[in-house]
C-alpha cells in the first residue's frame, strides 16, 4: 500500500506479507528543532495514510532536556492521536529520565549522534574530514551501541549502522559480520528493535538478514524532520516484502 492510499486495513506489499497498520515509528516535531508544529505534522501524517510516533531528540544539549520540559511536552503530545516516544541521545554522558516519565512514554527510542573515539569526539551527522581509523571508528560505535542496550531502558535502537558522512558508503564493508552479529544478539537478549530507517536507507539488506537470524526484533521508522521525510518508509516496507518480515517480527510502539 502505498503512503497516500486510504487508512483502512493493514499494508501488503508484493511478497504478500501484511502489516496490521502502517506506522512510521520515528518521527520529529519542531521540539527537535527542526520539523513541524503538531498540528501541521499530523495534518501532513493524515493524508499520507501513516499513524506516526513522536520522537523528539532528548539530551543536555538538546530543547528537551530536563523532566520538566519533557512533561510539559507529554502533556502537548496527549491532545494529538500519536504515540509518545522520545529519541534519547546516547552520548557519553547518559540524560537520566525519571520513573515517572518513562511511565508516561509509549516507548523510548535510543540515538547515537556523536562519541568519544580516543581523545577526540566524533560525529556521526556532521560532515567533515575524518581524522581516524574508520575501524576504530566502527569498533567505537558498535561498543557504545551495546553498552546501551545493556544499560538505557531502550525500546528501540535507531539508525544502529549510522557512521560519519564520510563513512556512510562504506558501511556494508566496515560493519563486519561479527559485529552486526554482536548488536542482533544483545538486541534479542536485551529485547531491544533495531530500527530500519527509511530517510536514511539504513542498514544495508546483509545487516538486516543477519539480525532476522540472531532473533532480534525489527522497527520501522523514517527518521523524518522535514515534510518530505515523515512517513519515508519505502526502504523499510521493501526489506519487509522481499525477506517477508512477519508482524511478529516488528516492534509495534504500544
């Protein structure tokens, strides 16, 4: 079913698998700093025939960055027919969430965006000149994603084969076999989705098969900021189709 088709049933793709409703998990508002104003972004979610959830950057250095912001956020999101997520920056330095409000969230989405690699800090979404190893690079963002699987109370692991710009093509090569086997059983251990990312095309198909057999659950989300990308979930329903992904096989937000 494509994205502008009517809201009823579920969604079939060519391999006849079917989803029970299409939703694109993984979405940002202008609480991101980028993206729209509710209302605006539910409007544009309506007629694109996708049930969205909600998951604004949360972190000391984001807008969203203490409990008090995030219940007041909560409250905005409670009007409107979407699931409630947050995307929880997993930098070094961890953003504790209360009890109270993890018990207010549908799920909690994780984020990798920066880190240490030796001395130096690295960014995954900034372009630039990268001066490591991009196997140091790779072994670095494998053992923060793990860790956090192991230590945040993670629902869903967004865009986990995200490398810097510069690194980007490659990362079919750079992610060895043993690491994406490491990540889908600390996935399935830890009853953590490993999403699949429509606006970013992320992982590659090989990661994908390779989670599916260490029992790891997908997610499906677009990563979407800007109005063209809300409910980009063509890359994700493809994989779903031609590997018919079952439902029980996909983490549902609720």
């Amino acid at each position: 079913r494509s994205r502008g088709d009517d809201r009823g049933g579920g969604a079939r793709g060519a391999g006849g698998v079917i989803l029970d409703r299409l939703v694109d998990l993984h979405v940002h508002s202008a609480a991101s700093g980028q993206g729209l104003e509710l209302p605006a972004l539910l409007e544009l979610a309506d007629r694109r025939g996708v049930r969205i959830g909600v998951a604004d950057h949360v972190g000391a250095e984001h807008a969203l960055a203490s409990d008090a912001r995030l219940h007041e956020h909560l409250d905005e999101l409670a009007d409107y027919p979407v699931l409630k997520a947050i995307e929880l920056e997993l930098a070094d330095e961890p953003f504790a969430l209360s009890r109270d409000l993890l018990g207010r969230l549908d799920y909690v989405v994780g984020g990798l965006h920066e880190l240490r690699v030796g001395p130096r800090t690295v960014s995954l979404v900034e372009p630039g000149r990268l001066p490591h190893d991009p196997d140091e690079v790779v072994q670095a963002v494998v053992d923060r994603l793990v860790a956090a699987m192991e230590q945040e109370p993670l629902d869903v692991l967004a865009h986990p084969t995200l490398l810097p710009p510069a690194l980007r093509g490659r990362a079919a090569e750079l992610f060895h076999d043993d690491h994406l086997d490491r990540l889908g059983r600390t996935a399935a251990e830890c009853g953590v989705a490993l999403e699949v990312t429509g606006r970013l095309r992320l992982p590659h198909e090989g990661a994908v098969l390779r989670w599916l057999a260490a029992g790891a659950t997908l997610a499906i989300g677009s990563a979407g900021r800007e109005p063209a990308e809300v409910g980009e979930l063509a890359y994700p329903l493809d994989l779903v189709e031609r590997f018919r992904i079952g439902s029980d096989r996909l983490f549902r937000g609720d």
